[in-house]
C-alpha cells in the first residue's frame, strides 16, 4: 500500500491541476486572441524580489538557517516519528550507494522541468500567429513569477519549521553531533518537488489561458516528471513521503493560482498592460 502512495497522490494532484485549468480556460471563441493582464513593473519587482530571497537565503543558510531541529521527531533519544513517512521510508528509500545518485537525479529534473515549461510557453507563443509582440514576454514572466513566490514561499516555510531531513533523523547520536549542518533541518517541505509541480502548474495554466492544445501534453509530461522527482527525493532520503505531498500541493498551487487569480485576460479585450511607461516596454524588454 505503501510503495503506492506516490503514484497515488501525484493522480491526486494532477487531477487537481487538470480540474483548475479546465475552469481557467478562457471560452472558446475568444482563446486565441485574449492575452495575459499584467503590470511590468510590478511584476518584474515581484519576481526579481521573490528570486533575490531564495538566493540570499540559500546562498547564507549556514549563516540565516537553524542551527537545529525545532521538528526533530524524537523525545530525548525516542523516535516519535509517524508510522506514514516510517514506513514509507522503509518502502522507497535507496541504499546508501545509490542514494546520491537519486539526489543528484532528482536535481536535474528539478532543473530541467523549468527550462522546459518556460520553453514551451516561449514557444507556444512566438507560433501564434495572433499573439502581440509582448506576449512570449509577458508568458515568460508570470510562469517565473509563479516559479518564484513558490519557492519562496518554500524557503521561508523550511527555516521557520526547521524539520530534521530523514538522514540525519537516523544517524545515532554521536553521528548527529559529528557531522551536523544546517541543511540537516530543512526537510519540510520538499523544494525540489515544489519547483517541479510549480513549473507544471504554471506553464500548463498560462497556456489553458491561451486555449492553447498544448496544456493537456504539458500536464501528460510534466506532472510524471515532477511525481519522479519528488519520488527520487524520498530514495535518497532527503524528505519524507509528507515533505514531498505538500511540496506538490503546493507547489501546484500557487502555480496555478497565480496565473489563474492575478494574469487572467481581460474580459473586455482591452490592453492588457497596466498603463505605465514601463509596461509598454515589454516587447523589447525580453
């Protein structure tokens, strides 16, 4: 029952996602001509902003991250870990061999992921015959910013909860004091599957925006590759099972959500710009 909950919960959260983007699609008479709402600047700031954080805080964690567990899982020396991620660490977990080479995996997925939604949806865009100028730019931005705010959000959920990732959980004691780092309480929730679903979720909604045919094969692709991600995180004993489910939840999301709640075409097939010098800049900024 177990060796399922992945699969299972990855159908549970691409059913979500296939659900959202059907209510997202614009009708369609009016898919191919209506384009994305959004401000440049604002948008431009968010995302920078969203993405200066994670740097900062990735980049200065041993500095600015916890220098223990405040979710340790344990009571003294007795593991008071739940039975779900116990046992699902039991099922999925790699050995110790092969464990970096499903962490090394999993990071090029996590980083492929993006770079292929991203491409799509520049795609998608520069093939539309009926899109504006601004358009591949403006795509590009709000699946980054969506990107961004999910990892941020991500960032600062890691450092206030400071979860002990499941290696250092199962070392013995002297083991955890000879060989502790920061990075050892940053395990809820999984980035890695929160960039991965956030990627899908977002590129796969700005094209249902577009009533473009290409948001079902972006979901059929990518919502597996980000399943395998998160899957790959658990074998090489960097999360739990519940670190990677609310990776993917969330992840997807805000992925969509963002898109969805603050980019969505304008109803009366207006400019789709805020009116600001440096939003009518955008064709030529990208």
């Amino acid at each position: 029952m177990l060796r399922s909950a992945q699969p299972c919960s990855a159908l549970w959260v691409g059913g979500g996602l296939a659900v959202l983007l059907v209510v997202a699609s614009p009708r369609p008479a009016a898919a191919a001509d209506r384009e994305l709402t959004y401000d440049l600047g604002l948008d431009l700031t968010v995302t920078l902003a969203a993405a200066g954080a994670v740097a900062v805080s990735e980049l200065g964690k041993d500095r600015l991250g916890p220098g223990a567990c405040r979710l340790c899982s344990r009571d003294g020396e007795r593991d008071t870990l739940n039975a779900i991620d116990r046992e699902a660490r039991r099922a999925l977990v790699f050995k110790p061999s092969a464990q970096e080479t499903a962490h090394v995996l999993s990071t090029v997925l996590a980083g492929a992921l993006p770079a292929a939604a991203l491409g799509t949806n520049i795609a998608a865009a520069r093939a539309d015959d009926t899109a504006s100028k601004a358009r591949v730019g403006a795509d590009a931005l709000v699946v980054s910013e969506a990107v961004m705010l999910s990892l941020a959000v991500n960032q600062l959920t890691k450092f206030v909860v400071a979860r002990e990732r499941p290696y250092a959980h199962f070392r013995s004691p002297a083991e955890r004091a000879l060989l502790a780092k920061v990075d050892d309480n940053l395990s809820f929730y999984s980035g890695h599957t929160t960039l991965a679903f956030s990627s899908v979720g977002a590129s796969a909604t700005v094209l249902a925006m577009h009533g473009s045919k290409l948001a079902p094969l972006v979901l059929g692709a990518g919502l597996p590759l980000a399943a395998l991600t998160g899957g790959l995180r658990i074998a090489a004993d960097r999360h739990y099972l519940s670190d990677v489910l609310v990776g993917a939840a969330m992840g997807a999301a805000i992925g969509v959500f963002v898109p969805y709640l603050f980019h969505r075409p304008s109803l009366d097939g207006g400019p789709t710009a805020a009116p600001s010098p440096a939003s009518f800049s955008l064709g030529g900024a990208f």
